[in-house]
C-alpha cells in the first residue's frame, strides 16, 4: 500500500479512537474531510471493511466497542484484509502462545494422565517464552534482531543449523522487567515455573503436595498469562475454558503424578515456599504469585447435604455473603483509581477525554464497575461507585504505561 493511502488509514484511525472514546455520533462526509478520501471511498469502506465496528442511524454513524481491539498497527491489517498483507512476526508468536498454553491446560485437565505437571509446567514456560519474546517485538517495531543472542564480539549467535539463536525466557524476563512491562511478581512466577520444569528431570517417587503446588502456581500463572495477553496485544480469550481443574477433581492415583526424590522435593517445596511468602503481603488486584482453589463435593441424598432458596421463611438455611465478598473483584474506589492511572501511564490527563471513557465504562454496569448504598438501610443514601482490576486493560489501550 502507498504511503499516502497508509497515510489516510492512520488518519481514520485517529478520526474512530476519538469518536470512540467520546461515543460521539459522526458523518461519512465528516470522515471525508478529515482523511482527504474521496466521498465515494469513504461510502464504500462503510459497507466493507468498517462494516465490523460501525453502526449507523440514518446518516449518522457511530463506533461499537469492537473498535477499541485494534491499535494503529492492527487498523491497518484489518483495513488492509483483502491486499495479502502478512501479519506481524510477533503476532505470530502470540498465537502460538495462546496455542501452547491452551495444549498445557488440555493436558493438565485430562482425566487420566502420568506427567501431568511436568507436562504441564513445560508447555506453559513454552506459552510464557512466546508471549514475552512477542512483546519485545512489539516494542522494537517487530525487528527480529531484538530477540537474538549475540556473541562477545556482537554478532548473531547461530544454532547448530545455521539459524540465529534467540535470547533465553530469563534475559526476556530481565528486559521487560527493566522496562516495568512486567511486575515483579509476574516475573518471580514464571521464575517458580522454569524451577519446577528444570527440576522435571528428578521425577522418580509420588508426592502429591508437589501436584497442589504446581496447580497452585500454575494457576496464577494463567490468569497473569491472560491478563498481560489481554493488555499487551488485546487478545481475545472468550472462545477458550481457560481453567486448571482443582486437584479435588483428580483420584488419589492421578494426584500423585509428581515426582521427585525425597531430597529434591524438599529442597524445591522449601525453595517454592520462600519465594511464594515473600508477597505474602502483596495486594495487587491483576497479578498472583500462587492462587489456592477450595472445592468441596456433597452428595445431594445426604441428610446433610443443605438445599438453598430465596425464601422469608426464618426457618429457612441461610447463605450468608460479605459486603467484603461482593466488592472482592472491585477494589478501587474512584479516588484509587485515578492514582493508579496516574502511576500507570506517562500521558495520562484527567480530561474531557478522560471523563467521557469513563463514563462509557460505568454505563457497561457490573463489567467494570458497582455501585453500593454508602448505608444499605437508609433507601435515601448516597452511592459510591467501585470499579474492577479489568478496567485497567480498557485504559490500557488509550494510555502509554510508564
């Protein structure tokens, strides 16, 4: 494609985020003006490549939140579909994360299968690898040498076959880290995975505390995995279950897949342990360094199996939840939110544009933000508004982060 006609796409780029951002209504002619197309050119786009994320109302047109997927970058793919124009090497790489990932949860969750954490443990630092070398990528204008070892006198390093070498998930960790891209909680979890599939090589004797420790950290580490696909690339993970099962899922044979000798399991539960107590204090709401699941099974015939319902009968078992659990999942107050903006990106402004975000979030209800009674008795007391740790990934894509 031309560079003037790139030119244009960016302008119509800039012309969607704005309307978008602003939910403001627009016209093709509007359009036409700002990025100098032709009337006929813009009429036709309408109906063809913008027909996904736009929506009209008699001459009038507005952007749907399926605009808000795309960046400058991935406009331009879209709007440049049917020209055979080839992806992003590091868009590549991010799909063949999200496939490897999903292969380790597939294997993890089968019903019947020997190696399942070590298995495990391997293709998710594959998945990690993938996704953070993509990242370093996308930073670097997708030039590959961004990603590939060099020797003492600054040369590719080169493989046995003659293809250069790429540098190792630790040195891609190191890179992001110093560029805050990622946390260092993130980092020391992917740390806990490559100990466990380093130590993979010892797996001679059964221990199941090994199993909950391994569906422990390799649960934090998919959600972290998720959050920062969703973040970064703006991947969407609604056509996946992308959940560890519970290990109260497993038989007693299942769970005891994991194996180490007794001093190497030690020394690794011991080495897990440490690491995992040092953010014992952490609260940070997007990223984990282990979560722990309970399950509980009842059989319904049993006597103390406990039928619940909506009912006024007094008599009635009841269900008792925390104000503290309902908000669980919205732990900013506005106040908390803006300060975290404000920490998070470089050009962040409490502006028109800023308020008029906002605002279309809070209308999406529950998504991204709850409100509750200041005093739950009193029917004429004020609201407060709290908003959820996902809504950082919306201003994520309208912010530059620090």
């Amino acid at each position: 494609m031309p560079d003037k006609k790139w030119q244009r796409v960016d302008k119509a780029f800039t012309f969607f985020r704005r309307k978008a951002l602003n939910n403001e209504p627009f016209t093709l002619a509007e359009l036409a003006a700002f990025t100098a197309w032709s009337p006929a050119s813009v009429k036709t786009y309408s109906t063809k490549r913008w027909s996904s994320f736009l929506t009209r109302d008699g001459e009038q047109y507005r952007c749907t939140n399926a605009f808000t997927t795309f960046d400058r970058n991935t406009f331009r793919q879209h709007h440049s579909q049917n020209e055979n124009v080839e992806k992003f090497f590091y868009q590549l790489l991010v799909e063949k994360a999200v496939l490897a990932a999903v292969s380790a949860i597939e294997i993890y969750n089968k019903p019947d299968f020997r190696f399942r954490e070590e298995s495990f443990s391997i293709l998710m630092i594959n998945a990690w690898e993938l996704l953070l070398k993509a990242k370093i990528l996308q930073e670097n204008a997708d030039n590959q040498e961004s990603i590939q070892q060099r020797d003492k006198d600054g040369k590719v390093a080169l493989s046995a076959s003659g293809n250069p070498r790429t540098i190792s998930i630790k040195r891609a960790i190191g890179i992001l880290r110093a560029d805050n891209h990622i946390t260092p909680i993130v980092a020391d979890n992917i740390g806990l995975l490559i100990e466990i599939r380093d130590e993979a090589i010892h797996f001679v004797h059964n221990d199941p505390a090994l199993s909950v420790r391994v569906q422990q950290i390799g649960a934090a580490s998919l959600r972290n995995f998720i959050t920062l696909a969703a973040q970064w690339f703006g991947y969407d993970f609604t056509q996946f279950n992308f959940y560890l099962m519970p290990i109260s899922f497993f038989h007693q044979s299942d769970v005891e897949s994991f194996s180490v000798d007794n001093n190497a399991k030690d020394n690794l539960l011991r080495y897990l342990k440490q690491v995992e107590s040092s953010y014992s204090d952490d609260a940070d709401p997007e990223f984990s360094i282990s979560l722990i699941l309970h399950t509980r099974l009842v059989k319904t015939g049993d006597d103390d199996a406990l039928e619940i319902r909506l009912t006024n009968d007094p008599n009635a078992p009841e269900l008792l939840i925390s104000e503290e659990d309902a908000l669980k999942g919205y732990p900013y107050t506005y106040d908390m939110l803006r300060e975290q903006l404000r920490k998070r990106y470089r050009n962040f402004k409490q502006n028109s544009d800023f308020y008029a975000l906002k605002k279309r979030l809070e209308e999406q209800g529950e998504r991204f933000c709850k409100e509750r009674k200041l005093d739950p008795n009193n029917p004429k007391s004020l609201y407060k508004k709290f908003y959820h740790s996902r809504i950082l990934e919306e201003f994520d894509k309208y912010y530059e982060k620090a």
